[in-house]
C-alpha cells in the first residue's frame, strides 16, 4: 500500500530541504515507553513554537540562527535535537543540545532527558541533580 505523501515527507522550514523516511525505528519517551517512528535520512527535529510547529534539519541547527525565535521556541528546538541525539546514542552531542536547552528555560520533560544524557555519560551526581530537579525536590 502506498502511503500518503504528507505521513511520509517533511520539509525543513529554514532551508526548505526535504526528507524522506527510510522505514521505521523504535523510539523510547522519557517516561520509558516506546513506539515506532519514521526513521529519516537526514536527521530533524519537530518543534512546537510560537510560530507553529516548525521543522528543521540537523545542518539549518548547527547554523544555530534562530531569529525571531522566542526564547522558549529555541528552547524547544534545543531540546527536541538533544532528543534526537540521544536516540541515536549520541550523548555528547544530546548534552550539548540539553545544556542549550537550559540556557533558554526548564521543564520537567527536558530535566529528564539532561538526567538520562548524564548518567549514559556516567556523570552520576550531575543525573543525581537533575533527577530531583525533575521530581520537584531541591
Ligand atoms: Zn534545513
């Protein structure tokens, strides 16, 4: 069965660059429950911002020009790329995107990503931190 074109293809926002998916891979939240995913072949991120939900691929992300982004949008993007890397066991990377995350604001969702990144890391009083911060302990 054919699918439809829209389930299957993005197309980054900045660079107007498309994306096909090669299959479907297995996705884990951060609450431990896992579903199946379009696997792309380039890697993007989806985020919902106040500009609506925008897309955007790993190069137009490293170029980091988020202009007329709000704070809480590229907060959004940092953390849905530390996400992605974390997906792909890319932990440095994933920290590094977490870390961005957090200079533009804080949720429970991104605490929980930094506290899995860290302890992949092995930096276990960093995880340690972040896992009450996440459970509203200080
Ligand atoms: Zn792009």
């Amino acid at each position: 069965m054919k699918q439809n074109l829209s389930d299957s293809e993005e197309i980054c926002t900045f660079c107007r660059k498309t994306f096909s998916s090669t299959g479907t891979e297995e996705w884990t939240d951060a609450y431990g429950n896992s579903f199946m995913i379009d696997k792309p072949d380039i890697k993007y991120a989806l985020a919902d911002t106040s500009l609506g939900e925008i897309c955007i691929c790993d190069e137009c992300y490293k170029s980091q020009e988020f202009t007329g982004f709000l704070p809480a949008d590229i907060c959004e993007i940092h953390y849905q790329f530390g996400l992605g890397f974390l997906q792909a066991s890319e932990d440095e990377q994933a920290l590094k995107a977490l870390n961005s995350a957090l200079n533009y604001g804080s949720s429970t969702d991104l605490f929980l990503a930094l506290t899995r990144a860290h302890s992949r890391l092995g930096h276990h009083a960093e995880s340690k931190m972040f896992q009450q911060l996440a459970s509203g302990k200080s």
